[in-house]
C-alpha cells in the first residue's frame, strides 16, 4: 500500500526542526509504541518563573509521520507556558501538518503523548505535584480519553465508543466498544499500548466490537 503524505509532512520530516538531544534539560520524557516498535524522546528546559518552555527538542526512531508530528509540536510548544503546551493535541498537529494519514495514527500520537509525559515529568519533579496512576477503572477510562479515533480526529470517549469497562481482581481488563471499520485493530492496539504503558500491573486486555 502506498501512502500519501502532504507536502507539509514530507518537508518537515526531512527537514525536521527541533532535533536532537537537549543536553541541559530539565525533564526528559521516552514513550514506545507497542504497535511498531518504535520508541521517541522529548527533552524540555523551562523558565521556572513563569513555565514558559524556553527550548525542546525531541529524538526519534519512528517513520515520517512520527518524525513530522514530533517537528510540527515541539514548534507549536517552544515559548508556550506548560498549561499551553499540555492542550497541543494529535488534531492540532494533524491539521497544521496538512493531515495525516489515519492509518499512522498511533505515530503522530506517539510524539503527541511524549510531550504531555514530559510535561507530566516536569510537573511531578519541580512542581510537587502528585498525580493518581493507581490502576482502577476510572483512571483506564481517564487514559481512553487519549485514545483518538482517527476517522473523525476525536477521542473514543467523547464520541461514546466505549460502552463497558471492567477491571477484575485478576487486574484483566474488558473493554467493549462499538467499531466496525478498517481502523477497529489500529484503535484496539493503541488502547492495549496505552493502558500497558500507563500500568505494567495489568495482567491481559480484552478489546470487544459490540
Ligand atoms: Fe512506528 Fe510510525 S511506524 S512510529
């Protein structure tokens, strides 16, 4: 199969911005996907003043479409505030990259998650914060919400997809959604590499279209 990319993809994937190693960052933030393999790092320095990222850069081992998205957002980052920052999302960068082809969704989702861990990173680190990662059904809910579906550019949870979750005592999770398209294995492969990564304490993933 061959894919198309915009203009705007194919330039700055061999013309990325912002690569590199950001050797005096403050924060630094690694994220893989199960999907292909892949893994991409995102490296923050921020004015402690006022949370303005004053420079990012981030490093890839991922296709096109990772390398575009991972350019495309640390520019839509660079000089924002970190509440800024954390509302970039995977339609924002699609949409300024002149599209994306949904079947590589989870790559431009991958760099779009890695800049929201960095931040989380940084965050936890200078700005005490906790957050609640225990594994329970309303936080697999919370991460579903990043799950996009890639046809419309939403999230599964907005669009009400996700029509049961359980987490039993064995930490096996059941998910039943209604999808019936070409993108029902992308969008199950993203949930199973997002639950995984946010709790390695998950024993097995069921994934049903009903
Ligand atoms: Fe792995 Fe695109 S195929 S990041």
């Amino acid at each position: 199969m061959t894919i198309k990319y915009s203009d705007k993809v194919i330039e700055h994937f061999q013309h990325p911005h912002n690569l590199g190693k950001l050797e005096n960052a403050d924060v630094e933030a690694t994220e893989g996907s199960a999907a292909c393999g892949d893994i991409v790092t995102v490296y923050l320095k921020v004015n402690p003043e006022n949370h303005k990222i004053t420079d990012i850069k981030f490093q890839s081992y991922g296709c096109a479409s990772n390398i575009a998205t991972g350019s495309i957002i640390t520019d839509l980052a660079k000089g924002r505030t970190l509440e800024q920052a954390k509302k970039i999302t995977w339609k924002q960068a699609a949409d300024e990259l002149g599209g994306l082809p949904p079947i590589k969704m989870h790559c431009s989702v991958l760099a779009v998650d890695t800049l929201h861990s960095a931040i989380k990173q940084y965050e936890k680190k200078y700005l005490g914060k906790v957050f609640d990662e225990h594994l329970n059904k309303k936080n697999i809910e919370e991460k579903l919400k990043s799950i996009i579906y890639p046809k419309v550019g939403l999230d599964i949870i907005t669009l009400r997809m996700v029509k049961y979750v359980k987490l039993d005592e064995n930490n096996d999770v059941l998910i039943e959604m209604t999808i019936d398209d070409e993108y029902k294995y992308s969008v199950f492969e993203h949930i199973t590499n997002q639950l995984k990564n946010s709790f390695p304490e998950i024993n097995k993933i069921k994934i049903v279209a009903v």
